[in-house]
C-alpha cells in the first residue's frame, strides 16, 4: 500500500489536479490519502467523546480549533491526529503561506445533505475538504441576483455545477468558487452521474453512473485569521 501523497511533490505540481472545466479555482487531489489513513482518521472521529458531537437537522459535525466569531476564535489546540493534516494540506501553500488552524468534521447518511451557502468572511478565501467513507457531490450555485427581483430565482434555474468528491480526495475551493457561488449537498441515497459534473475523467467515471452513497465523514480544514489566545482571555501578558 502507498503511503500519503507527499505534500511536497503534490505543492510543486498543483496545477495539474486543477479542473479546468469549473470557474477558478478548484483543485481535485484523488487518494490524497491511504486506506490505511482513511480508516485511522475514521476511527479518531467515532473515538471523540459523545459531548463533542452536535446534532443538526439533515447532519451532525464535530468542531475542532475553536469556534469562528467575527470578534475573534478562541483558539483550541488540535489534537495530533488532526494535526498531521491540517499541516499536510497547509504544505501546499492552500492558505497563502498560513496554517490551517480549524476543523470542521461532518457526518452525513444516506440520503442527508446540507443546503447551498457560502463559507463566509471568518475564514481565510480557501477550504479544503478531506472525504471519508463515502462519495458525494458536491452542487453549485449562482448566487441571487438582486436585479432580477421580478424573475423567480429557483435552486435549479441558479444551478451550475457538481463535483464528484470521492473517499480519500481531497477538493481545493479558492477565488470565485470560494467567495462568489454556492455550493451544496443533495439529500438523496444515491448519484447518478450527469455531464454537469465538471470532473469525471479524474474520478475514473463516467456519464450515467450511478454511485450509492452510504456514511461519508468530510473533514472541512480551514484558516480562521481572527485569533484570541487563551491567555489573552485570562489576562495574562
């Protein structure tokens, strides 16, 4: 079995998992991580005590770092299993020369999904998602326009995209992609692949498939710039 892509090689060549049929700017890093690897983290995220789980409605996640305020995140040191990567993935230069100092972990069954949104200011323009234990696809959307108040703006008439995010990749959203569309998750319990999804020759698909979807864990690795220290907060100099 091969071990992790190495940071370095893939830093150095990152132009070649850029999709090109998307809007800037996406990168689509297939088995970025091994079996192996897949099936630690996932152990490490079903170790997590019960506490550290929140229940949403459709998902529910695990929240590492601290929480995003726009007053500023109390930092929370990450645990050395989330560590390894959040410094892999910062080696490739995905938050222009920052680390990677918060991890979102969200889990979705078969037939959940997440609505569109967008990520918003509180973390620098860049997310990086490492997917385990299942595929999905990844949906994107313009956004509303404000001039057009008098055509009705459904989710589909604004639908543009989708990328098939496979166990073990790892997706790169910067520039448009991050700041200006979209992006979502159906709630379905199976993808059937059409030639909307911008990236099915480096997934080794094709049009027509149908993939089934079953748990898939996403660990969302980000840079939130607005940091307070714990000592700050004491009021220690």
């Amino acid at each position: 079995m091969t071990s992790m892509a190495n940071p370095c090689d893939i830093a150095a060549d990152l132009e070649k998992y850029m999709v090109k049929e998307a809007p800037p700017t996406v990168y689509y890093i297939p088995n970025f991580i091994t079996e192996a690897e897949e099936e630690s983290l996932l152990q490490q995220v079903y170790r997590a005590p019960k506490p550290k789980w929140t229940q949403l409605s459709g998902r529910r996640l695990q929240n590492w770092g601290g929480l995003p305020n726009p007053k500023g995140m109390l930092a929370e040191k990450l645990p050395d299993w989330l560590l390894t990567y959040t410094e892999k993935i910062s080696m490739l230069g995905a938050f222009s020369g920052k680390t990677a100092n918060h991890v979102l972990i969200n889990e979705y069954k078969p037939g959940e999904g997440i609505m569109a949104h967008e990520d918003g200011p509180l973390y620098h323009p860049t997310v990086t998602t490492i997917t385990l234990g299942s595929h999905t696809l990844l949906d994107f959307y313009r956004p509303v326009c404000q001039n057009q108040s008098e055509i009705p703006q459904t989710e589909e008439s604004r639908y543009m995209l989708s990328l098939l995010v496979q166990r073990r990749s790892l997706l790169i959203l910067q520039d448009d992609m991050y700041k200006h569309y979209l992006h979502g998750i159906r709630g379905v319990y199976e993808d059937i692949l059409s030639e909307h999804v911008v990236n099915l020759s480096s997934a080794g698909t094709q049009v027509g498939d149908t993939l089934p979807r079953s748990t898939r864990v996403s660990l969302t690795i980000r840079h939130v710039p607005k940091v307070i220290r714990a000592n700050l907060c004491l009021g220690k100099k």
